[in-house]
C-alpha cells in the first residue's frame, strides 16, 4: 500500500486507543496514519469482560472488528511498524519508523499503551492473564468464590484484599517477603480470615497458564485458583518523554481533560496516561482525543 508522508494526524498506537481517535479523525476527513507494532497489553487473555457488546469476546477479535470498520474511512492509513525516534519541526511533527521510513503530520497522538513488567517468577508469565489478573472488573466474576490469591504488600495489599473480599471470602495475601502491613491491616485481614503469607513465592505452577498451587521457598504448596496481582509497568514509547512531555509521578504522560499533552500538538489516550486501565476507558479517551485532535486542526486553519 503506498503511504502518503504528510498528515494531519499521526497516532502511534493502534489499538483500543488508537483505533478510536482514528474514527473521530477518520469521519471527520482528517489525513490520518496510524503506525502500529500489533503488541496490546492484553494479548495475553483469552476473554476481555466489562466491556458491553463485546462481553467475553477475543481481544484480538474486538481490534480486529475495529481496525476493519476504521479503515472503510479513506482518509486512514494503517502502517505496521515501530516509532522509534520523534521530533518537533517548525510545523509539525516528524516521526521515524523502525525500517528508518520519516513520515510527517500536524499533530501527534500517543495511544501506545504501557509494558506490564513481571516478576522474575517462575510460571508467572505463563499465568499472565489466565489465571494471574490485575484487575477484578474484568477477570473476577469468572472466579468469584474461589481460593484467590494476591500478590501485594503493604497499604496496596490492604486495599486490594478489602476489594477482592467482595469477590470471594477464601483470601490469601502474599507478600513475598516480610510483610509491610501495618499491624492494625494485618489485624483487620486477620479478622476477615484472610491470611498472609510472607515466605517467598519460588514458582506458580500451573496447567497451560492455569494456576494449581503456588510453591513456596521453603517447599511448602498452597492451592490456589488464581492470583490478583498489581505488577510496575513502563511507558511502551520513549518518544513522549524525547518530545519533553510531562509525565505524573505514577509515570503517566500527563494530559488535560482534552487529552492534550503538555507540548502544543501533542495529545495522548489510552493505558499510557490513566491508572484505570480497561477498555471502555481506553476507548472513550481515544474519541476525545480524536474530536479534539480535528477541533486544533480546524482552530489552527480557520
Ligand atoms: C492481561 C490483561 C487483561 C486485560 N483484560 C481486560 C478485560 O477483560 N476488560 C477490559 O476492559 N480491559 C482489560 N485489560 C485492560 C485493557 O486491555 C487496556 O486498558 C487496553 O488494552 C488499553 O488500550 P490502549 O490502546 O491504551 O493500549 P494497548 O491496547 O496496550 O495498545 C497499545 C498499542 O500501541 C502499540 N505501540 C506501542 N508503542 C509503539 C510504538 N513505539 N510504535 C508503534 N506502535 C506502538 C502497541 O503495539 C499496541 O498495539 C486487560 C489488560 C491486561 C494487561
């Protein structure tokens, strides 16, 4: 397909986020290229839930549904590849792809999500979201009452047991090494019967992502069904931090309610500037950002 070098839009990222900003642009007429690597954090689950329509459906099948319904739009391009390097130029912007193509736009959309980081625990990866979740909305009621797990310390801990205890009573925080509970939270999660365990987690083992038991350091198994855990995560793209975006002090690019950066022309949605990680969210970011992306644009020319 041959790719036109200047846009209006260049949105790096096109999945949940992306894809929704390049069908405000897109219905709007806007010269849009969406640069796309094809890694969404959620490739690991075999069902996205909380999201109406599509409750239970293959992530992939969801993205896949969207990319086909934005490119009906004849304005979209969709090029697969990486950005790798970004710059501001008198007019706009140039970004410069892994295979070292330069395309250039008006405005800049970062949509590309973050890296979850996971520990350096055996079976954890194979467990990521199967039966190891971050997030109750979406994976919880597949495993309401059951024997659960979390993986968390200190004050985070606390908060995480005192939500999932809505989802099941059979609790057990892991600490994975002494306990930074304050002694009035282990005395409260005591009360609830949840325990805790502070002995190191050697590995989760598992059938085909599945959890079984978790093993201990000291040799000891506990059975679990699943596991919720809070893992770090970084941003996907270094070229909003390059381009001199400001970030909060969660490491989120920080944006406005419009979902402009702090660098004019910049705009940012999706995972990379919220906590609240989950579709719905992640979409309805992306349609601001495109709607206001085309308000600039036409501010910028009318
Ligand atoms: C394991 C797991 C399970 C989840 N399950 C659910 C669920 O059931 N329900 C729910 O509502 N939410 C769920 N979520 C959350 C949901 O997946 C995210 O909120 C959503 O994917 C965020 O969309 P996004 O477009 O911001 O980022 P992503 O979907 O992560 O997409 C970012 C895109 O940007 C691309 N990209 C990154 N950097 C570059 C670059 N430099 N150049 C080009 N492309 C780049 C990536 O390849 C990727 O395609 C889950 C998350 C995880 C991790």
């Amino acid at each position: 397909m041959e790719i036109k070098d200047q846009y209006d839009v260049i949105i790096i990222g096109g999945s949940y986020a992306g894809l929704s900003a390049a069908m405000a642009l897109g219905r709007a007429m806007r010269k849009t290229l969406i640069l796309d690597s094809g890694k969404p954090c959620n490739r690991f689950t075999p069902h996205a839930h909380n999201f109406i329509t599509h409750d239970g459906k293959v992530p992939a099948d969801i993205a896949a549904e969207a990319r086909e319904q934005v490119m009906k739009y004849p304005g979209i391009d969709l090029m697969e590849g990486i950005a790798v390097s970004g710059r501001q130029m008198e007019n706009g912007f140039e970004i410069v792809t892994g295979s070292g193509r330069s395309v250039y736009s008006k405005k800049l959309l970062f949509a590309t999500g973050v890296t979850d980081e996971l520990p350096a625990i055996k079976g954890f990866e194979a467990c990521w979201g199967k039966s190891v979740v971050h997030c109750p909305y979406c994976h919880g009621y597949e495993i309401r009452d059951q024997q659960l797990g979390i993986l968390a310390n200190g004050a985070m801990a606390f908060e995480f047991a005192r939500m999932i205890s809505n989802w099941s009573s059979r609790l057990i925080v892991f600490t994975n090494g002494a306990s930074t509970l304050s002694a009035e939270q282990a005395e409260k999660l005591l009360q609830k019967k949840i325990l805790i365990v502070e002995t190191q987690i050697a590995e989760l083992q598992h059938n085909n992502g599945y959890l079984d038991n978790v093993l201990l350091e000291d040799g000891h198994t506990i059975a679990l069904n699943a596991l919720f855990a809070k893992v770090p995560f970084s941003q996907s793209s270094n070229i909003p931090h390059d381009l001199g975006c400001r970030f909060t002090e969660h490491g989120h690019i920080e944006v406005d309610d419009l979902q402009r950066t702090t660098i004019a022309g910049v705009f940012a949605a999706g995972d990379n500037t919220t906590m609240f990680r989950t579709l719905s969210a992640a979409i309805a970011s992306g349609t601001k950002a495109g709607a206001m992306l085309n308000k600039e644009l036409t501010d910028d020319s009318f």
